[in-house]
C-alpha cells in the first residue's frame, strides 16, 4: 500500500476490523498516514431516505396508506436493524451478518 500511495496520485481505504490489533496498534501496523472513521448504524430517518421513501409531510399531515406505509418502513427497520449492509437482504442472509457485527 505504501509504494502505491507513493507512487501514484492514488487514495487508499481500508476498512474492517481485526481482533489480532488493538485500535492503538492499527496506526502503527500501517506505517504512516491514518485516520479511524466510525460509521453508525442508519437512524430511521437515514433508513428511510437510503430506500427513497422518506416523507415530506409530518407526521400528523400524512394520509392514512402512507401513515400505513411509514409504520411498516419501520417495522422492517426494527427487525432489520440500521445497518447499511443488512438493508434489502433476506432473513436468511441479514441473520448471520447482523451477529458477525
């Protein structure tokens, strides 16, 4: 990674965990220029406007089938969790990868 950001004009990210580093030793292992980014699970808020359907009306100036709609966004949401990568994947899929987080 180093001879590439050296030679070239180029941005690296890497990204992940590992349970072998502690989070002082990451900065280090890599051997120069680093900088920790923690990313959040979405708020519900977030949720809705990654799948395009987030309201543009309050709450209590909504119709009902899109009251109705917004309820079961966020039932979804409540068993899916936040999660960017868990969005839109089966429950077969979403489980596993929820509990490895």
């Amino acid at each position: 990674m180093r001879r590439l950001l050296d030679a070239h004009d180029t941005e690296v990210f890497v990204s992940g965990s590992s349970t072998k580093l502690l989070s002082t030793e990451v900065h280090t292992s890599l051997r120069g220029r680093s900088m920790e980014v923690l990313v959040h699970p979405f708020s519900f808020r977030e949720s809705l406007r990654h799948a395009g359907d987030q309201p543009n009306v309050p709450w209590h100036g909504m119709r009902p089938d899109h009251r109705a709609a917004v309820d079961a966004s966020l039932r979804r949401y409540l068993t899916t969790g936040g999660f960017p990568e868990a969005q839109g994947l089966d429950a077969l899929d979403r489980f596993p990868l929820l509990k490895g987080l």
